[in-house]
C-alpha cells in the first residue's frame, strides 16, 4: 500500500533454487527472475454455480491475468472442486481464508474462552468491535491456534494449490483508515480501549512471565513498547508456524495485509517484514486514506524497501471501485516500475468489462 523509493529500472525480485523446491532453509546464491502476476481475489461458495466461476475465469484469461486467490470459507473440499477448472484456464489458485478473524467458526464458537478481549474487557465472542463480522481469535491461546493451523493444512492438502493464502492476520483495527472513519462515525486521535486487543488472562498472564507487570494496569498502554512488542510478536509466531506446515505440504504460504510494515504495526500490530511468508499482497485501496493514485506507487515501493533483506515477493493489492478504466494503464506501469512483483485486484466481480480491456492492453505492452 505504500510506496518510498523511486526505482528508475525495472527491479525483479529474486528467487532462490530453493524457494522453488518450498524449502525452509536460507536463501542460496542462485536465483531467477519471476513473471509479473497479475491476480483478483473472488469468492466461491457451495451454491455457485460451476459455469459463474468458470466464466470468470474465462475473462481473467483472456485480459492476462495468472492467479486467482478464492475463498471457499476454508472449505477444501470446494477448493478441490474449483482449483482444477482455474487451472484449466491458465490460473494459479492461492486458499485465501480468514485467519484470526473466524466469524460464525463452528469449532470456534463452541470455546469462547479463545476470543480476543478488549481494553474494557469486552470478548469479540459476544461483543463485535465496528461490524458483525468481527470475531477475533486470541494467538495467544495455543488451542485457538491450532484450530487455525488446522484450518491451513487442510487448504494446502489440496491438489494443485500454489499457497495458503492468509487474511485477518492480525488484531482489531485499533486505527481505521481515516478515510472509513466518518462511516463508523468515530474520531480515533488516541488508541480507545473498545478497540485495543487483546487482554484476556492468558495474554495477560504470559506478559507478566517476562515483563512483571500487568497490561490491564497500565495508565498508558500505548506507550509500552514491551507491550506492543508483544501483540506484533504474537501475530507473528502463528504466522511462522503456518509458514512451516504450508511448506511440509509443499506449498507456499502468502498474505493478505495493511500497507507498509510499520503503517500496519501501528494500525493493527501487523508487522509483515518480519515474518516468514514467501509473497505478500499489501491492500492499497487509496480511497481509504484519502490519498491519490500516486500513493499505491509510494506504499508500494516502501514495502519493497522494507522487505530488502527477506525472500519474500510483493504484489500489490488495489481496490476496484475506486479505479477508473482509464487510470488502469498508469497504475499497472507504476507498480511494476517500483519493483512489485505483480498487482491483485479486489475484487474479480468488480471488474468491468473496461477494466479488463485496460489490463489487456497494457500487458500487451511488457
């Protein structure tokens, strides 16, 4: 979503012969120059039909698109069923699934005790922070946990899967996009304890282990590092276990997150550059910042920036309804002239019929 440095070439990102093989170990000498993707997420459920999704995919082949990145509701056996036919089309397929956020999870809903507490202490169980839908999981909580590795190694079992794709990795916004924020109407100059996650015994308790204070007790819980440290280290710990059960089944492991890494940290103590992920897919929707077209080209290259010492690829992620047809060739050149490794389109049913004229026309160009 961000983009600092001003690349005048071309930059591929490099891969090493290891990387292809889905291993864990450190980066090799060899490397190779990847193809820029061009990606939309979508969803599919049990009720849509074969011929919708597979004329979706006729489109997205036809304009130059090479991946797909679909929600099944971590449904494996509906994944199985539509991966085949996005191959057929010439379409890698990535799981995109809700990770710490799980709203209406069966298995989920029957342990309360794993939900996310607020400052107030208030459980996401019953108690939803800004919309409905919101129902986090506490990464924290070793059961919680596993129930989502669970989740993972069930889409990676999946024939011709590329990656497990995650989402909601993170907590509650604790900042929303200041763009949203009149929608919600709320002013958010300070962190408010209805949105500040997590504080349930367990994080609690394991804070004090290390640190021998209480969080709850804290007069300014925003200031402590510690305390912050430890949330962003929380997201990253499930984030690296998923990393390694993705790869023992041979596929890879990529993400969904906020802009730039410190912008995410800030926002939803989501500090990507420090994870082990093979691709990430920063949600550059401009419109929710308020900002210009010019900031995708700014967030992007600062992601870049931010990911120089790590094997891990960048896409960026755009924001279709608030994309013009015409605007498409301008920022399809700009990401790619700042390094990305492809762009991602939320999402495939906002697309239009221009849009994809746009997008094909300008891949014709590289």
């Amino acid at each position: 979503m961000e983009n600092f440095s001003y690349l005048k070439a071309l930059k591929h990102v490099l891969f090493g012969a290891a990387f292809l093989l889905f291993s864990c170990t450190t980066q090799p000498s060899v490397t190779i120059k990847e193809p820029f993707r061009v990606g939309a997420w979508m969803g599919v459920n049990a009720n849509t039909p074969k011929e919708k999704y597979e004329a979706t995919f006729a489109k997205l082949q036809k304009a130059g698109f090479t991946e797909v990145l679909i929600n099944t509701g971590t449904n494996p056996d509906i994944l199985a069923a539509v991966t085949p036919v996005a191959k057929s089309y010439g379409l890698d397929v990535h799981a995109w699934m809700f990770t710490m956020n799980r709203p209406g999870d069966p298995i989920a809903l029957e342990h309360p005790e794993w939900y996310t507490v607020s400052r107030e202490g208030k459980s996401c169980f019953d108690t939803r922070p800004y919309v409905n839908y919101y129902q986090w999981l506490c990464p924290s909580r070793p059961e919680a946990v596993n129930h989502i590795l669970s989740l993972v190694e069930g889409l990676a079992d999946v024939p011709e899967v590329s990656s497990v794709h995650l989402d909601y990795i993170r907590f509650v916004d604790i900042f929303l996009p200041i763009g949203l924020l009149p929608k919600y109407d709320l002013v958010q100059n300070q962190e408010l304890p209805e949105f500040d996650f997590c504080y349930c015994e367990v994080c609690r308790n394991k804070f004090k282990e290390t640190h021998h204070r209480d969080p709850l007790e804290l007069e300014h819980p925003e200031l402590d590092v510690e305390w912050r440290q430890f949330r962003l280290n929380a997201i990253r710990d499930v984030v690296n276990k998923a990393y390694q059960r993705a790869h023992e089944k041979g596929k890879l492991l990529t993400s969904a997150v906020f802009p730039y890494p410190t912008m995410a940290a800030n926002m939803v103590r989501q500090r990507w550059d420090k994870w082990n992920i093979d691709r990430v897919y920063p949600m550059l929707y401009h419109n929710f910042y308020n900002e210009e077209i010019d900031w995708i080209g700014f967030a992007t290259a600062q992601g870049i920036a931010d990911l120089k010492d790590k094997n891990t690829t960048l896409s960026s992620g755009v924001y279709v309804p608030a994309l013009a047809p015409e605007e498409i060739p301008e920022l399809i050149r700009m990401v790619k002239s700042k390094g990305a490794a492809g762009i991602t389109f939320f999402d495939a049913g906002a697309l239009k019929q221009e849009h994809l004229d746009q997008i094909e026309k300008t891949l014709s160009e590289f």
